[in-house]
C-alpha cells in the first residue's frame, strides 16, 4: 500500500486575489472525485488546478476561492485541511 501520507498548505496570492492550495497525497483511483467533493461541500471554487503524478505521490496545486470569488481565510482553510485529510486518509468512512 501507498505510504505517501496526505499534506495540505495554503498560501495567499493578492495579486490573483485567490488561495493557493499544495495538496500531497498517495494516488488512487477516485482522489480527484474525493477532492472535488469535497470542495463542493465546503463551497470552494476551483479557478485553476496543476495536477501532478510521481509515481506513487499526487502533488496537485489548486488556485482557489471561496463562493463569493474571494480567497479562502484561515479558519476556512483549516476546516478544508481537516476535511481533506479525513476523507483521503480514510478516517472517514465515506466521502464527504
């Protein structure tokens, strides 16, 4: 099994007026569609994605924002890592 453990880092980018989200985790089929998912639930609009295979590692860059077409704030990012990382870590047992 894969051992890549899920990673997700924000970072601003004022000038584009998005959020920057680094998404590392071990690949499979239906990550994107657990991503996407979960995105939707938490209303984030994706603007621009990089979507990166290496090997076993997903590395995906997401420029995001949040419903309103503004970038996401600290507490939205944190609810957004902590649901990532259950639904792709399985500590949940659907997604979200």
């Amino acid at each position: 099994m894969f051992t890549t453990k899920t990673s997700v880092d924000f970072a601003e980018s004022p000038s584009q007026n998005l959020t920057v989200m680094e998404l590392v985790a071990a690949d499979r089929p239906g990550l994107l569609s657990k991503v996407g998912q979960t995105f939707i639930k938490l209303g984030v609009d994706i603007q621009t994605a990089k979507i990166m295979t290496i090997g076993e590692r997903a590395e995906d860059v997401f420029y995001i924002t949040d419903e309103s077409g503004n970038p996401l704030g600290s507490d939205a990012q944190d609810q957004l890592r902590s649901a990532l990382i259950d639904v792709l870590d399985n500590k949940i047992s659907q997604a979200v």
